[in-house]
C-alpha cells in the first residue's frame, strides 16, 4: 500500500539529511586517534591473514569485538583495500536504526501516524547522533542493534510467537558483535520491566515471557561465543582474560581511560540532546502528556534505567548513551503528536540556537588562527559559522503549518548547520589531522629497509593510510638520539611543542602541524 505524502516527505527528508552526513564524512580524512585505530587493526588482520584475533601492532588487539573489522574486509574483498568504504559503514547502520526507529513508533503508536515521521528525523538531528553516523566507530552500530533488539521486543508482546524473540536474540548477538557485554545494559531493562510498562495486551502468564527473554539471552551469548572462544583459544590466555572479564569488570569498576564524575551525563545534557532540549514546544508537550501508554513507559524503562547504569561506571563519553537516543526520539515525539498548531515564531529558540552556534564559530576563527598558527582555518571556520547563521535565519521565514512541518525544518536546518560547521572545522584543521602526507614517507622508508622510532604512543595512526606492515619503534624521548646512532640508516618521528624540545646535532628532514603540536622526521647528519 502506497504511503501517505507526509509520511513519504519525512522519509525524503530523512534520505537527503543521511546523504549530506555521508557527503561531508567522505571529505575529511579519517580522524586520529580513534578512527585510524580502527582501521589499523582492520588493516594488520588483513595484511596478517588472521581473521580470528584483531591485532594492533603485531599484539592481540583485545578493546573491542570484531565485527566492525569484518565489515571492512567484506568492503575490501569486494571493492579492494581503500579508505571510502570504511566511511559508509556506519551510515549504512545509521539508516537502519531510522528504519527501525519509524516501524518502532508505528507498533506503539499506530493512532498517530505523525509520530512514526517526527521520531527519526528527530533522531538524525542530534547533533551527537549526526556525528557518529559518520564516524568510523562502534556506537552507531551498537544503536542499530539495540533497535533491533527493542523491535524484537514489541513484537514479542504484540504478536506472541517466537519470532520478536529471535529477534531480540540476534539484536543482542549483534551488539555483543558491535561493542561487547555492555548490550546487556541496553536490551535487559526493557525486557525485564516488562509488567512495568505494558498496559494493555499483558501476557496471561509472564514465565512464558521471561522464558522467552532467557532464550534471547542464550541465542545472543551463543552467537558472540562462536567467535569468543577460539579466538580466546588463539589469542593465548592474556587475550582470552581480557575478552571474557578483564574490559568489562575494568570499565564497570574502575575505568583505565576516559574516568568522569558521576554527574559527566547529567551536566552534558544541553550538549548531548541539541538542538531539541532547549526547545519549548517539546517541553510544553511533555508536561501536558500522562506518561501511561505502554510506548512511553517502555521508552522510559530503556531509558532511565540505561542513564543511572552508565552513571555509575567510571568510564564515560557521550557516546556511550548513544543507543538510548532511540528512546529519546520516541519520546519527544510522542509529546508532539498532540501539539497545538504553531504560532508564528514558535521556531524562535532553534533559530537563536544554531545562530550562537554560528557566532562562535565566527569569533572563534581568529582564535584558531592565533593559537595553531595555520592562516587558511579562520576563513574556512568563518564560512561554516555563516552557514550556521543563515540556517538559524532561515527557521524564522514563515510560520510552520504544524508540528510535523516544525520538527522537519528544525531537522534540516540542524543537519545543514551541523554539516557545514563540521566542514569548516575540517577545512581548518585538516594539516594537522590528515595522516596521509606522513604516511606515504613511512611507507617509502619500509621500502627501503629504514627501521623507524617514534617518540609517541604508537596507535596505527599511519598503518592503513600508507598500507605499513611493520609496526614503529615506541622510544622515550631521551632515547631518540642514541637509537638514530645506533641505527644511522633509520628514520624518527619526533613530536614536540617548542623547537628547543628538538634533540641537537640531528638532520630535520620534514616538519608539519600534528595534533595541536609539531611532527619532525629526524635523521643522522
């Protein structure tokens, strides 16, 4: 059956928004320290022949699961090693969690078609979820999985049957996939709050219920398992700790990287929910709900529940609630189905929004000119900044029809906005994040022969972009020197603030800006 015009305009609209994040994550590079990690370990299990066990410079590579790099070698066995393919992975998983977004809200809201329309719009414009579509990481597939896994839910509780728990299973076997344990925190609330937030449609007994999340349950552990344990078996008994217990007890009790306060998420809201928190019309909605619909209460569960957990751990970044932005979207736009019709300048506060944005992206181009010493950042960051600005102007032209025209303008002048401040900040900052230059003489120094140190953490930051199969020598700085005059054919990569950190008495072969500092090639004389 063909699908009304609105509902056909909000899938456009979704479209076209997805296709400009995908547009502007195709023109930066990927981005150290994290993405080109990632695509290191891709990279070295290919180059190693291992599929089983990630490795990161010739060591079992034990922080994440591996199917992000399973997904890149499929890319590369199609379309050969390069670096475009990496980029689409994650809006692809970006689009399916939309989908699943709009068919999530048409199960539990089926009166109110509007919803379904509002939700993944208001989803894609998250400026953190707009982000991460395009950013070679896991979070986005792990929401994808976590959507999938609520999907499975609903129509377990609407449909009875096997078939939502298959489901659920295979969206918490994919999340294990995606990012490890952590789906537990993400899929279980909402299945074991069940007689919490059905209202209606109950389940006559709830052992069948519970039995069939235990199954779930099973059917998810059975899946990562396959991959877990001869990989725990290949990896040796370190790797096999570190899969099984040691990343996860390490993250839920004492974060060895990214350690927060309690309050990291509570404080980071405004940033984290932009541009919809700070809009009145959501939460004039909100107030005059009755949370009592099984849609919302189910929203809540995975919500609230998924912020107290994540609050507690020590290791915290805005991306780990990710998945829960799900909730959100559904949320916020169940409070608007029911919204008056708009005033005039009802857009007021999203307008006055992206033009701060704009602004200070305006006055901060001179700033980063200054401070980073690279003269074409300020007019690239300045022309992000206008964009911004005449995306904030453009909300207050004409009075909306009604909420859905609202939330659709909203959405396209954030992802507008978004896209073209992101653009600027790359345009500026892109020489000193742009690993390829540096890459390509680390791959001609491997021909050669040249060993080559470095007096840096070494995370694969130069590994795929220059196709690198021997990992770099990790010295400390004081080291630099002897090492070049022990190996007097080798080369070092030395990064420093000041040029007096600069070891006397060696050939400085190449300079560029690198991360907020400086990168040297340092040879013997």
């Amino acid at each position: 059956m063909k699908a009304p015009a609105p509902a056909r305009r909000d899938a456009a609209l979704c479209a076209f928004l997805l296709l400009l994040i995908v547009a502007s994550g195709l023109a930066r590079p990927l981005l150290p320290i994290d993405e080109t990690r990632y695509a290191a370990v891709a990279w070295e299990m290919w180059a190693r022949g291992d599929f089983l066990v990630p490795h990161l410079n010739g060591e079992p590579y034990h922080h994440k699961p591996p199917l992000l790099f399973w997904l890149i070698h499929a890319g590369w066995l199609l379309f050969g090693v390069q670096e475009w393919w990496l980029r689409l992975i994650p809006p692809l998983f970006a689009a399916g969690t939309l989908a699943l977004c709009a068919l999530l809200a048409r199960r539990l809201w089926p009166d109110r078609p509007a919803v379904a329309g509002m939700a993944p719009l208001i989803l894609l414009a998250n400026g953190l979820f707009a982000y991460f579509a395009s950013a070679l990481m896991f979070d986005v597939m792990l929401s994808f999985f976590v959507a999938l896994g609520v999907y499975g839910l609903v129509r377990a509780w609407q449909d009875g049957g096997a078939r939502g728990f298959a489901l659920l299973a295979l969206g918490l076997g994919g999340a294990f996939y995606a990012k490890g344990p952590v789906a537990l925190v993400h899929l279980l609330p909402p299945a074991l709050l069940a007689p919490w937030w059905m209202r209606e449609q109950r389940p006559a007994r709830w052992g069948r219920w519970y039995g069939g999340t235990a199954l779930a349950l099973l059917g998810g552990a059975a899946l990562i398992l396959a991959w877990a344990i001869p990989a725990g078996l290949a990896g040796g008994a370190e790797y096999r700790n570190a899969i099984f217990w040691g990343q996860s007890a390490g993250r839920m009790v004492e974060s060895f990287a990214h350690k927060a306060p309690w309050w990291f998420y509570a404080a980071s809201l405004p940033l984290m929910l932009a541009p919809w928190l700070l809009w009145p019309r959501w939460w004039r909605g909100m107030r005059g709900a009755e949370v009592g619909d099984s849609g919302q209460r189910l929203a809540l569960a995975g919500l609230l529940v998924a912020f107290v957990v994540f609050s507690a751990i020590s290791g915290k970044r805005w991306q780990y609630l990710l998945p829960e932005y799900l909730f959100i979207a559904l949320l916020m736009a169940r409070a608007l189905a029911d919204a008056p019709a708009p005033r005039r300048w009802s857009l007021a506060v999203p307008a006055l929004t992206l033009a701060l944005l704009g602004a200070a992206a305006l006055g901060a181009a001179p700033l980063l000119v200054a401070r980073l010493e690279l003269p074409h950042a300020g007019p690239a960051l300045a022309l992000g900044g206008l964009l911004a600005l005449a995306c904030g102007a453009a909300l207050l032209l004409r009075r909306p029809a009604d909420v859905r025209d609202e939330v659709r303008r909203i959405a396209a002048a954030t992802v507008v906005a978004t896209s073209a401040l992101l653009a600027g900040v790359v345009l500026a900052m892109r020489e000193p994040y742009d690993m390829h230059e540096v890459a390509a003489r680390l791959a001609q120094f491997e021909r050669e022969g040249r060993p080559v140190a470095l007096n840096v953490d070494n995370h694969g930051q130069w590994a795929l972009a220059g196709r690198l199969r021997r990992p770099l020598q990790e010295l400390p700085t004081e080291q630099i020197p002897a090492w070049l005059a022990a190996h007097p054919q080798g080369r070092a990569l030395f990064v420093y603030r000041r040029e007096e950190q600069l070891p006397p008495g060696l050939q400085v072969e190449y300079t560029r800006p690198y991360r907020g500092a400086k990168l040297a090639i340092l040879a013997q004389p």
